[in-house]
C-alpha cells in the first residue's frame, strides 16, 4: 500500500479548527481528522510530524529543551484523507510547570469542543532512551490519563521512539519496552490503547489509518469543563496534576532534608576524623616529646652518674693520698723517736717503715732521699 503526504502550515490553529455543526442540507467537504501529538518536552514530537511531512518548516528541538511553547497545526493528507496534525507543548518543561502546560492543553480541547471538533486519536511519544521514569514523568502521564478518559482510551496510541539513540544493550531497551506496558501503560492498554514503536514515517502513517477508521471521541477534560461547567482548577487532571506537583514538592524536600543531612553526617564524619587525625598527631607528638624528655633525663642521669663515679675516684684517691701522707707522717715521727732514743741502748733501730732495714739511721737511708 502507497502512502502520499502533503503538508501546508498554520500557526492559528483554533481559529481554523473544522466545524461540523452545517445546517441542514448544505454539502460540506470532508472535515479533516483532528490527531493531536503528546508527550514529554524532547520525546520527539515534532521530529515524527516533520519526518511524516518532510517539511523542514516543522521546528524540532534536538534535545530535551522544548522548542513548541504552543500548540502548532499541520496539514497533511495520508490516502487520499485529510488530517489536521497538533504539536502540543511538551509535559516536564524545564521552563514550564507540568499544570501549565496541561491548562493550555486543557482550554485548547475545550474550545475545539465548544466549535463541535473532537479528536479522532493522540499519539503519545515516549523517549525510549530514557532509562528510567522520574516523579515529573510519572505526574504527567497520570495526568495525560485524566486527561483523556477511559471513554478515549481506544483512541489513543503509545509510541516509543529513539530506538537509534539506545546506548548500551539493546536487550535493556527491549526490557524497559515491557516495563513500560507492563506499569505505566498498563491500564490503558488493557482498556483499548494501543502500541508501536517508530523507526520511520511510515509507522505514524499506520497509526493515522488506524485513526481515520475509529469515531472521534470526546475526551473527559471536554466533558468536565464543557458539559460539567467545571474551572480547570476542578477537573479531574488538574487535581491529580496539583495532588501530584504537591507530593512531588514534598518529596523533593524530604529528599533535600535527606542530602542535608547526609551531608551534616559527612561532614561531621570527615571533621571527626580530621578530629581524631589531629588528636592522634597531638599524642603522637606527646609521645615522642615524652621519649626525648626520657632519653634527655637518661642522658642527664648518666652524666651525673659518671660525674659522681669520677668524684669517687677523686674523693679515693685523695683519701689514700692523704692516708699515705698520715703514715708517712707518722713513720717519719717514729724514726725520729727511734733516734733519740739510740745514744742510750743498743737496740736495732730502723729509719723508717719505707725501709725496714735496721742498721741505719734515717739520714743514711737511701728511702729518705
């Protein structure tokens, strides 16, 4: 089967929006089918529609900055039927809340509604590079859901893309593909929506088909703001999108309180240890200053030792000197005696007690002198 595609561009999209209220009798071209593109800012929205066109006039982002601050119309013919293709601001804008982005949505669908214009199908682009789904993406998915209605589900395709930019494994991405139609699209799955994957322009073309045999749906947004006369405020998706950015919000602060606090701990643990470094420096510095104060008094303790031991050996030999002196001293005092006493006896005499050799007296004595 051959599919053509033309495209021509209109940025005033609600004011062109098709309206099938004709009086009666008048014969009215076909209206074309209304097929609006939703995800996450960067998912690819823009880049299927432009591939799908091959218009180059179709802004693309290239990253995960959102390039579409508004919602874009694009016509385009598949088959021989018309079709009028949204660009919606992308859900997890960096510079919009998830609740702006769904009001502008949101008030976009009511006045569509209001002119008798219902969505024949949206085509929901999932980055399948995205290795894990984060608390925003989770609340606008939820939020998409509200959006929609389970009336609507049938008329809703999930397709993943970026199958080209997988890095690493590509059973990972295969396994992230049944994660995410075994959770997040889960419920709508099993309600009538359905999937592909993207690798080029024919896949969308399969899913505009797919659209042009299904009935245009109301979708529950419409319903509540137009038929339920309800503000944004009270619909069922801005109330889980509020309910979702308030749990967010906590969590992100409990999750701010938690790094603080792991970060105080850290701190504190690296301040103990520099604590416990220091004190250890400061002991081992005691220490060693208590080992030279030690080795210093050993050293002085030696000294003194060897001072006392040499003034012994001073005090000795003075003491010996002076006893020999003494017995000298008296020796000589004794030979003088016996001296004295010699002119009146013939008793041996000795000189002195350094010689001992009687016979003599102490002025011949070879000692003496």
């Amino acid at each position: 089967m051959s599919h053509s595609c033309t495209l021509t561009v209109n940025y005033n999209c609600a004011e062109r929006l098709p309206n099938i209220n004709q009086p009666r009798g008048v014969v009215s071209e076909p209206q074309p089918l209304l097929v609006a593109f939703m995800g996450l800012t960067g998912a690819g929205k823009s880049t299927m529609i432009r591939e799908l066109t091959g218009n180059k006039a179709v802004e693309v982002s290239g990253g995960i900055n959102s390039c579409t601050q508004r919602i874009y119309a694009y016509d385009a013919v598949v088959n021989g039927i018309k079709y009028l293709l949204l660009d919606t601001p992308g859900f997890d804008d960096s510079g919009r809340s998830n609740t702006d982005v769904l009001r502008e949505i949101s008030l976009f669908l009511d006045k569509t509604y209001k002119k008798g214009t219902l969505l024949n199908g949206i085509i929901y682009v999932h980055r399948i590079s995205d290795i894990r789904m984060g608390g925003s993406t989770v609340t606008a998915f939820r939020c998409f859901e509200q959006l929609c209605g389970s009336n609507f589900y049938p008329n809703v395709t999930f397709m993943t893309n970026r199958w080209d930019m997988v890095t690493g494994s590509m059973d990972a991405a295969c396994y992230r593909e049944d994660r995410l139609k075994e959770s997040a699209f889960a419920i709508m799955l099993k309600r009538g929506s359905k999937y592909r994957r993207f690798n080029n322009k024919l896949d969308v073309v399969s899913v505009l088909i797919d659209f042009a045999n299904l009935n245009a749906q109301k979708m529950r947004i419409q319903t509540e703001l137009t038929d339920e006369r309800k503000r944004f405020e009270e619909t069922g998706a801005a109330v889980l999108s509020f309910e979702l950015d308030r749990k967010e919000v906590e969590r992100l602060q409990m999750k701010h309180q938690q790094d603080m606090e792991r970060i105080r701990c850290e701190n504190e643990a690296i301040q103990q240890r520099r604590n416990q470094k220091f004190q250890a420096q400061i002991e081992q510095e005691r220490r060693e200053q208590r080992a030279a104060e030690d080795e210093m008094r050993m050293v002085q303790a030696e000294r003194i030792a060897q001072e006392r031991q040499a003034q012994a050996l001073r005090d000795q030999y003075r003491y010996q000197q002076e006893q020999q002196q003494q017995a000298l001293l008296i020796s000589m005092l004794m030979g003088q005696m016996t001296l004295g006493g010699g002119g009146g006896g013939g008793g041996r005499a000795y000189c002195c007690s350094g010689c001992g050799r009687p016979g003599h007296n102490i002025r011949t004595c070879p000692s003496y002198y």
